[in-house]
C-alpha cells in the first residue's frame, strides 16, 4: 500500500488515529461473551508469543496497553481495545502452543471461530507470523479457516529488527508466495518492529485506509 493515495497521505492519516485515546474495552473467554457489534474491528491472530500484545502496544504508542508475557498462552480471552471511538483493536489468543492442553485448546480454537464467523464490522485480521521463521503449519491452518470463513486477513511479520536487512526481502517474498493459494489473503506483506519500530507507520497507514474506505470518510482525512 502506497504512502499517498487519490493525494491522502495515509501515513499521516495512520499517525493521527493511533495519536487519539486507546483503552480496553472488553474482554470475552466464550463465544457467549463478546461484546455487541459496534465500530469497525480491526483483529490480530497468530501463534502463541509471536508479538500480537506488543505490536499492539506499539501502534498505539502505549507500554502496557496490551498485557505481554514471555510464557506462551498468556492470552486466553479475545480483548476488544477502543481507538477513539473510530475501530476496535481485538487481540486473539495464541494459537499452536503445544504445552496447552487439548481441552483449553479446543475452547481456545472455538471461541476464534466464532468471533471470525459472526462479526460483519471485522474489516481484517492480521496474522502476524515470526519474521525470524516464517509460516508454520499452525498459521497455514489458521489461513485456512479464514479463508473458509471468508474474512479477510493480511499476513504481518514480526520481530524485524532479529532479521538481517539483507534477509528480510526474502522473507517477505517467501510469505506473499505462500498466500497465493488463500483467496481470502490481501497481496501485501508488512514486515514489522514492535522493538524498534520498523513498519509499524506502515502498518498505521494500512489500518487508517481500512476504516476509512469503510466509513466512506477517506477524503475528509
């Protein structure tokens, strides 16, 4: 996605979202649970540790917006964040986690599909994937159920200041060859920082277009 577009710097655009409040919302362990369908969602999935709360945390400029841990499975409940009332950033548990019984795992993998399945405001999921490993076969099955699922999802990976400059142009065409099958996957992969920062402006920029193409909003931007 480019910087500017029809001469809207969405650049900027995403800077100016995520400058305004951001504050949890709520939190949902059952299906039963989430919350009513309101603002437009923008969603992160991806396996257990890969950085979903601190990429979170650093899009909206905040420490510990997001709760972060060292121990995989630390997310057990889809967390909803408000962006100033304009989308939701929703936080999903990990997935592939192998220390996790099948039980919780089981609930885990319930709960995911029916959120994916029965939210129409869902603009994306971004399934961040380990930028320092690439895909595994968890996050393909993962793609699968989104594609099943027809929701629309963008792959990100993550942790790009672990990566030599030299790889990470490798690494982004090795994932955008893997979506070519998936029908539901957008053709655009950001390589992203929660540590240094790196692509998350870019990643700003995707989202701010997203809500604003579905608001109908973008030339007021």
């Amino acid at each position: 996605m480019s910087e500017a577009v029809a001469g809207i710097d969405w650049i900027e655009a995403g800077r100016k979202l995520f400058a305004g409040p951001c504050a949890f919302m709520a939190g949902a362990a059952r299906v039963e649970g989430l919350p009513p369908v309101g603002a437009p969602e923008i969603a992160f999935a991806g396996r257990s540790n890969v950085g979903k709360s601190s990429l979170i945390n650093a899009l909206t400029g905040r420490v510990s917006l997001a709760r972060t841990s060292h121990t995989p499975g630390r997310t057990q409940e889809v967390n909803f964040f408000d962006l100033n009332g304009r989308a939701s950033l929703v936080d999903m548990p990990g997935y592939g986690y192998a220390a996790v019984s099948k039980a919780k795992s089981a609930a885990w993998g319930k709960l995911a599909r029916g959120y994916l399945r029965g939210r129409p405001t869902l603009l994306r999921v971004f399934v961040l994937v380990d930028g320092r490993h690439g895909l595994k076969a968890s996050d393909e099955e993962t793609m699968r159920l989104l594609d099943a699922s027809a929701v629309s999802y963008a792959v990100v990976l993550t942790k790009r200041d672990e990566v030599k400059a030299a790889d990470q142009p490798g690494r982004i065409a090795a994932a955008l060859e893997a979506l070519r099958p998936h029908p539901a996957a957008y053709p655009e992969v950001l390589f992203t920082s929660a540590r240094s920062g790196e692509g998350v402006a870019d990643l700003r920029a995707h989202i701010a277009r997203l809500t604003a193409e579905r608001s109908g909003a973008g030339a007021g931007l």
